[in-house]
C-alpha cells in the first residue's frame, strides 16, 4: 500500500428511493454452516381444516416462504447487538403514533 492512499469511513444507510417491496412474514426460521446464518422468513396464517387434517400424521405445517436472507457469520454478532438494542429501546419508547417503519439504518 502506498504512502498516499487514505482512509475514508462512511455510513451505509438503506436507498429509501428504491421501489423494493416491503414482504411481511411473522416466523422466522434460523439455520446455519460454520461460514452463514440462513433467516428463513414465512408467513404463518391461520390453519384451514384441510391443514390440520394434513397435519395430523406428521405433525408438520408448511408455512409459506416469503425471503431467504443468507449473511456471512462475521455479521451476525453485530446484527445481535443492534436488534437487542432495537428491542430495548422500543421498550424504552412510548407508543407510537404513527403507522410504518421506522427511517433510521440497520447497523
């Protein structure tokens, strides 16, 4: 690396302009390799009796798929610390009284 070349730190903050859909999901499952964590987020809705005739035998629901998310395991203890920090101030907040998600970026 040569004598000129400089540092420069910045913010990544999420592009609020994008037309990305926001996908809801209410289960979240968690599984991993040594290398990433897989989020497997599904949409639970309530049980029709033709779901819960399939389930008797294996006792198994299947929950609609609605985003795969994989990180790199070298996230996952900071992505820990901002959601325990997250939930902490929600607890500290008082309610909200405005509808939608909150603006500011995910560490």
């Amino acid at each position: 690396m040569s004598a000129d070349k400089q540092q420069i730190n910045f913010t990544i903050v999420p592009d609020d302009d994008s037309d990305a859909p926001r996908t809801y999901a209410n289960f979240c499952a968690i599984a991993h390799t040594p290398f990433d964590v897989t989020l497997t987020f599904c949409e639970v809705m309530p049980l029709s009796q033709k779901d819960v005739e399939d389930a008797k035998s294996d006792r198994v629901v299947r929950a609609p798929v609605r985003a795969k998310i994989v990180l790199p395991m070298q996230f996952v203890p900071n992505l820990i610390t901002t959601l325990q920090e997250h939930v902490r101030a929600l607890g500290d907040a008082p309610p909200a009284t405005t509808s939608g998600p909150g603006k500011g970026p995910v560490h």
